[in-house]
C-alpha cells in the first residue's frame, strides 16, 4: 500500500509501541503534524521544544520505554539539543524526530535550516539525515533499536520535508542489520567466578550501584544478592531507589555530597563492586585517592566504561541482566554465613558511622527548614511516588532526605546536570505513569527555566505536584560563592517581585504558598488532595548548605559535615 | 606512543565526521588519517596513527570509537608485520644547471618526477614517513615550492584480511 511519508512514520511509531509523542510544530514538520492530526495518534503540545524533548526523556525514565519527541527544522531542532544532551549523558533511551528544510534546500542556509546531524552528533548514540524515502521504514526501526538496546541513549532523526510529502509501498521491516552494532548482553562467565572469589575473600566489601541498575530494572536481583551476602551498600545520585533508602545495609549516597557512612566506607573497603557506575567525578572526588585501599571490580555494559576513570582490576562487561543473576547463582553455591563471619567486624564499623554522623540539620520553629520540606513529602507520599527534581540544592536535599523505595522512582539531570529539565520530566513521567502521584521538587531558580510547562500540564490536566524550593538565592552557586568566594554572591540573588502563586495559576495551575513550619504539612497535604496540577511556593532561607560537602579535589573523607 | 589503527567503517556520508568529531572531543592526539574505499563498495578503510601516553588510553580510544554505529571493525596494526606508506607530492625549483642532480636524488630515493617544465620538478614519492621526510630535507636545498602529502595508510603482510582479524 502507498503511504505518504508522513504516514510511514506514525505507522512505525505504532509499530514501535509508542504510545504519546510530545513536539511542537512549524514549517518543516507540517505534513507530519497533519498525519498526527489524520491518524489521531497521541500528542502532547508542550510549549517550548525543550520541554518536548524533557517530557519524553522522564517518561522514558519512569517507564522504561523509547520517549519520543519532534520538533521543526532549524530553531526547532536546536532547542531541542540540552534535552537531547541531558538524555545522552544519562543513557536515556529518546527518538527525537526533527524536520529538516527540504533537499534542495539544504546546505542553502535557507530559512530555518541548521545542520541538525552534525550539532547532534557529539550528543548522540547515534543520527540519521533522510533524504530519500526508500530509506525511511528502515531507519525509524534501526533508530529505536539502537536507542533502547545495549546502552540506552538519544537517536536524533532529522527528515528533510520532502521525505514527508513523497510517498511509497511501506513495508517496516523485521529486522535491523547493522554491521557495526551488536550490543554486548553476556560476557565473560569466569570473569564471575573471580569476582566471587574476590567476596570470599574481602574482608571490607561495598557494593556501589549506579543509573545502570534503574536501566536494567535489575534492583530486584541486586537486593536478592545484598541479602545474600550481607555487604554494605553505596549508591551514586543516579542509582537511588535501587536499594530501599531504609534498608539497614545501604549507606546512602557517595560523592560530593555523599553521606559521612558512604563516603568513609569508600576510603576504607577492601573491595569496591561497581554496578552499573561510570566512577563520574562528582562521585570520586580527588580521583587518584578514590577508594585507595580497594580492588575495583566494575560491572557495565559499555566496555568503554571500564578504566576510563578508574582502573578497574577486574572488569565484567555485559549486561546486568546477565552478570548479576550468575553472580547470584554462584555466590549462592557457598556457605555465606561463612563470609559473613569474615566480614562481622567491618559491618559494625560502617553501622557506627552511619549512626555516628547521620545526615541532619538544625531544626527550626521559625523558617521552614528545606530538608524537613523533603521529609515531610517522604511521608506524606510513604515513598511511594515518582520523585522528578531540577537541579542545585533541593536536588541534593532530595536525593539526601527522600526514603526511596523503589527503581525507576528518582527522576533527575546526573550528568549534565540541567536546570529547567524537572518540570516538563514531571509531566512525561505523569502521562507515562498515570496511577502513580508524580512530585517535582525544583527551586525558584530551575522553575522559571521551563516555567512555561505549566500551561502543558495544565491544559493536559497533568497532576503533577511542583514543590519550589524557594529560598530567593541561586542555592548551590551562592553556597560555593559562601564557601570558596568569601561570600561576593555575583548575580545568585534571586529576590524580586516573582509571584510564583500568580504565575502558575495564569497558566492554570493551582497555587499554594507556605511561609511558617507549622503549616508546611498541611498545605503539603493539601496539594495532595487537590487534583490536577498544584504549585507549592514554600519560602526558606536563604544561607542554608548541602552538607556534607567535599570540596573540588578533596578525597571522600575531607568532608565538610553539618547538622 | 605511537600507534596505528586500521579502522572499517560503513561507507556512508558523515562516517569521518563522526570519527574525527569523536577523536577531537574526547582529546586524543592524531598524527594521521586516511580515509578511502576497500574492495567491498559499503566499506570505508581509515588509518589512523594515534599518539597516546599508554595502553590504558589506546583502550579507550579503540572502546570509544568502537561505540559508534557504522563503526565495524578496528584492527591495531601496530605490532603486526605490516607495510606502512604515505605518498608525497613535491614541487621543487629545477633549472637546467641543477636538474640532473636532482634526477639522481630522484633515482636514489627511487622516486618518480611526474611533471618537468622549465623552472620547476614535481617529484612523486611513496614510503615510510621517514624516507619521505629525508628527500624533502635534501629537496630544500633546491627550493621547494610546495609539498602535499596523504596520511598513512597500513596493510598487513601474509594472506590474512584486516577484516577477518
């Protein structure tokens, strides 16, 4: 059957399982949208590209599926490149589909071209530019083949107009052939029994988990083995949920702003297994003194990986999928109260430190405290929601203070670190998940980076629950200003006249505002009862830091402790 | 150290792109590269000479540019008995007085001279890059007018294909 090219690509989507794609329109994608308009296929108006192409990325995260985004040729396309970048140095698995002027336009600069293959090629998995429609059904199917397979990551189609308008007998095709793509799944089987042999022997062993753990959905498997064994656990910004924050073995976060227990266990182990990590330096901190005591066992898929930031003794590359229920298998084979015993005296030592110098803060009946913000939304929500954050201070109080339970429940910017992605990943998470409350934690200073979301999920009656952290200050910039700047707060300022109730019921939202400690758990409750979208602005002070803090180039155990 | 990689990739449009994009963003220093097709009309053979501190950051050199797609294969020629030639082209001053020296420099650098006109020479040479660099330092007492040289390309010695490595 002939179909427009248009129509090839909605046919492929379903093909594919998308469900919804987020976009916005404009002159090249025309005939797109009007195949989106014929066909009635699933579409969210976001109101800025950037927020297209974010909302795709949370709902990927949340669900574990392809997100899809579209966006027009040029300014379009370009808008879209921070989400597109966001998602690649997280490895979340996007299609984002661009327009591109047609053929013989290109390379003209003519309106509203910009050569979208080669400024996404740096932040890809992988890009296409198609000009013929012959080469249309096979390269949507390698695209979403590649974006979720082996390492997830962004695949950036760019579609010259002309493709949309020419049509052919579609047929998608079954397979992909790709002579240089073959994602490793099982690797190197006795590579697990000297990884085991290695436990057995550890007297300080620590399990560092990471984002790959989330992607692999494997947290389940990784619990059954930290029952097993009794080893303690760590967990990067990107691994949390993966291990239930109230579990007596997980040590909380490490890095920068890792616990006094994570942090120290790192410095002390005698055998650090990394699940799933890529060693960022936010995580290492001074990297020669990373884990200095320790053999560095590295799980990952991604064989580049391995000693790129720290040199792992032995590497085991394959999917997690594989290598972590053989470990399982062959751990189970010994007497694990035999290494248990082996490890008694460290397990005491880490519960020392961990009771010793928990993570804390001095309470406050004056000013809302914006750790206790957290705390309380932990349990009004007992864990149980999808936490999605922009990045700075609340980011880090979150990942410190929120008890997660589950995988796939902590939504945030790792790597690239990108204010402004919250909001529209809240929405894209919501419209994946939507049994499931969706709470976005954000700071007056990410919010108005995609502030405009909220007529998006107001108009999608989208109910996603924005909590403003709002302490008037560009929080994590005028800490380090406070820390290593003697204090000249250079333009972190944020007091003005922003009204962050009016703005977000203009756009439809409901618009809470919390002042005072006693009411924070009503009006927090509240926002729960409420339905649809909710905006609480809740004002903290201004001065208060994440700690603990390891300073740029300290090793782990030069932190900087609170409470 | 130096090393030298032969690198098959799809013969498709931004493949090099894409290479040399990754090489400079990921800070690897390349002291040569060649691109051009093979004797299978959808591969691409580049050779790349790198100059890395140790093994470990050859590893990822070789990991990195493994991850992209229409990458297929990277062979290190390195430490295998392979040829290694670039080829030089060279524009030299040649008056009737000094042509005939520079004929016998030709001869003995087994050299070719492609064009002769009345002022000038252009000498075709193909080696390694040392010898390559020999005839032009004792060219340069004639005057050279301008040099162009290709990157490296390697083959390995005996019946094997790099592909089949």
């Amino acid at each position: 059957m002939e179909f427009l090219g248009a129509d090839v690509i909605i046919e492929s989507l379903k093909k594919e399982g998308a469900e919804v794609v987020f976009g916005y329109p404009g002159g090249a994608v025309l005939p797109l949208y009007d195949a989106l308009y014929r066909m009635k296929f699933p579409h969210v108006l976001a109101r800025h590209e950037q927020g297209a192409v974010h909302a795709a990325d949370g709902y990927a995260r949340a669900t574990g599926k392809v997100g899809v985004c579209i966006a027009t040729s040029g300014p379009g396309a370009t808008n879209l490149i921070t989400g597109i970048a966001t998602a690649y140095m997280d490895s979340v698995p996007l299609v984002a589909i661009t327009g591109q002027v047609g053929v013989s336009l290109i390379g003209k600069d003519s309106f509203q071209e910009a050569d979208v293959r080669g400024i996404t090629t740096p932040i890809t998995k992988h890009n296409y530019l198609v000009k013929k429609i012959q080469d249309l059904p096979r390269v949507i199917k390698e695209a979403f083949y590649i974006a979720r397979s082996g390492r997830p990551g962004p695949v950036v189609i760019d579609i010259s107009k002309d493709v949309f308008n020419d049509k052919i007998d579609y047929k998608y095709p079954e397979d992909v052939k790709l002579r240089g793509y073959s994602p490793v799944f099982a690797g190197d089987e006795a590579t697990i029994e000297l990884v085991v042999e290695k436990m057995r022997q550890a007297k300080k062993p620590l399990f560092f988990v990471g984002g790959g753990v989330n992607i692999s959905d494997t947290s389940d498997l990784l619990r059954k083995i930290t029952e097993l064994t009794g080893f303690p656990v760590i967990s990067s910004l990107m691994g949390l949920g993966c291990i239930s924050s109230s579990d007596a073995d997980n040590l909380g976060m490490v890095g920068m702003h890792g616990t006094y227990a994570a942090n120290m266990a790192t410095i002390e182990c005698d055998l650090l297994l990394g699940v799933g990590v890529r060693f960022d330096d936010r995580v290492t901190g001074l990297v020669k003194d990373f884990a200095p005591r320790a053999q560095v066992v590295h799980f990952d898929i991604d064989p580049a990986e391995i000693n790129k930031n720290i040199i792992a003794d032995i590497r085991v590359v394959g999917d997690l999928r594989w290598s972590l229920p053989l470990l399982y298998e062959k751990a189970a084979d010994y007497d694990c109260q035999e290494w248990r015993k082996n490890i008694d005296p460290w397990l005491v030592t880490v519960c020392d430190w961990k009771r010793q110098k928990p993570l804390g803060y001095k309470c406050s009946d004056e000013v809302i405290m914006p750790q206790l913000v957290i705390e309380t939304v932990s349990q009004l929500t007992n864990g149980d929601a999808v936490i999605v954050t922009d990045v700075g201070q609340h980011q880090m109080w979150t990942a410190q203070y929120y008890q997660f339970l589950n995988q796939r429940s902590f939504l945030t910017s790792g790597g690239l670190g990108t204010m402004g992605y919250g909001l529209p990943a809240a929405i894209g998470a919501q419209l994946g998940l939507p049994e499931k409350t969706v709470v976005l934690f954000t700071g007056d200073g990410s919010i108005m980076m995609n502030c405009q979301e909220m007529a998006t999920a107001a108009n999608n009656n989208v109910a996603v629950k924005i909590i403003v952290m709002n302490n008037q200050v560009l929080g994590m910039v005028s800490q380090w200003q406070r820390m290593f700047y003697e204090e000249r707060y250079s333009h972190t300022c944020l007091k003005g006249r922003t009204d962050f109730v009016k703005l977000a019921e203009a756009m439809g939202v409901t618009g809470l505002r919390v002042t005072k400690p006693s009411e924070l758990q009503a009006t927090l409750a509240e926002a729960f009862r409420i339905e649809g979208p909710v905006l609480v602005d809740v004002w903290l002070p201004d001065a208060e830091d994440v700690l603990p803090m390891v300073p740029a180039n300290c090793r782990l155990d030069q932190m900087v402790l609170g409470g | 150290m130096k090393y030298t990689l032969a690198v098959l990739v799809e013969n498709k449009p931004g493949v090099l792109t894409h290479i040399s994009g990754l090489i400079s963003r990921r800070a690897y220093n390349i002291e040569s590269i060649a691109a051009s097709y093979t004797e299978e009309a959808d591969t691409t053979r580049i050779t790349i000479d790198v100059e890395v501190d140790d093994k470990l950051q050859l590893e990822q050199v070789v990991n990195q540019l493994s991850k992209l797609i229409d990458v297929i294969k990277i062979i290190n020629l390195t430490h295998i008995d392979s040829i290694h030639r670039e080829l030089a082209l060279i524009k030299v001053k040649a008056r009737p007085e000094t042509r005939s020296d520079i004929v016998d420099i030709v001869e003995i650098f087994r050299a070719k001279i492609v064009d002769v006109n009345r002022e000038t020479m252009v000498i075709e040479l193909t080696g390694e890059e040392s010898k390559i660099n020999a005839l032009c330092e004792v060219l340069m007492d004639y005057g050279i007018i301008e040099i162009v040289r290709t990157g490296k390309i390697a083959l390995s010695r005996g019946p094997i294909a790099a592909k089949n490595m």
